[in-house]
C-alpha cells in the first residue's frame, strides 16, 4: 500500500522556521541597529553553521540561533480534521556574547527584537504548497550572564546570555 505525500511534521516545520531565520536575520538585525540609531553594539548575523536544531551544542560561537521543537499537538479531540492541522511548541533562541554585562544585555534584547520580527504573527508556506505554518510568538525568556570562568575585567573575561521565544508554530498539512 503506498501512502503519500509523507507527512513533514515537526521536521518540517523547523526546517521551515530555520530557513527563514537564515534567509533573512541579517535584514531584520539591520531593522533593529536602524531602529536603535546608535552603535552601542555589534548585531552580526550568525553564519549558517550557527543554526541548530538541538539542545546540546558543543564548540559553537556566538551569535548562535537554536530552533527547538518540544511537541506536536495534533489537537484530533477538538478537530476531528482530515490533514494535518496541529501546534508545534517550538523555542526560538539567540546566544549572544559581549564581555560588558550591560552590553550584552542590549545585544540580547536586539536579537530579540530581530526573532520577533521574522517570527511574530508570520505564515510560512513551504516550497512545495504542501506545508503552511503560522507562527505566534507567546513570550520572551532571558537567561542569566554566563562567564567564561574567566576573572571578571580580566581581557579574557567573556559573558554569554541567551534570550528565547516560545511559540506556538500551528502547522497545516494535505489541507
């Protein structure tokens, strides 16, 4: 028995929302320095090996995107539907690094404002018309500032803090 298409699920959706990420983080980081008018810090856009899909990242360095998907709801008891029509709960997190705390706290907010507008109230639709997300951003978290175990002031002194988004990715497939 042959069934087709392939349901893409979870995997596809985070292959949609990184794709979008990637494409256009640089334009939506460029926004936000506009927006800011003023140099108070670096916003670089991260380079394509710094996208994940995992938790766990060892040796990246920042700025660094994560893409986490929790669960997928398929939602059947209160739509009963045909196709695919479920919520992903994904995490969306930027890992930023400075070596002034103050610093780094405005280049995680601006990361922020960045991921929240490529993602907030978006609909993503795959290549193929096979695949539409529609993104709802519900909160930012915001991680407290690691070190480097560096001494602090010391010129080898490093912080790291990460600010996330949870959002409910509603996903739509065969519809």
């Amino acid at each position: 028995m042959a069934l087709s298409p392939a349901p893409k699920l979870a995997e596809g959706a985070t292959n949609l929302v990184v794709a979008h990420l990637e494409a256009n983080m640089a334009a939506a980081l460029a926004t936000v320095r506009t927006d800011r008018a003023d140099a108070l810090v670096s916003t670089e856009p991260p380079p394509s090996t710094s996208y994940f899909i995992y938790r766990s990242a060892k040796g990246y360095r920042p700025p660094a995107i994560f893409v986490i998907s929790d669960y997928l709801d398929f939602k059947i008891m209160d739509l009963q539907a045909n196709m695919v029509n479920g919520v992903v709960g994904m995490r969306i997190s930027a890992v930023v690094e400075d070596r002034d705390q103050e610093k780094l706290t405005h280049k995680a907010w601006r990361y922020e404002a960045a991921m929240y507008l490529l993602l907030a109230s978006q609909t993503l639709l795959s290549a193929d018309g096979t695949l539409k997300l529609v993104v709802t951003v519900k909160r930012s978290d915001y991680s407290p500032h690691f070190t480097n175990g560096a001494k602090e002031g010391s010129i080898e002194a490093m912080f790291r803090k990460e600010v996330s988004l949870e959002c409910d990715v509603s996903v739509f497939e065969n519809y």
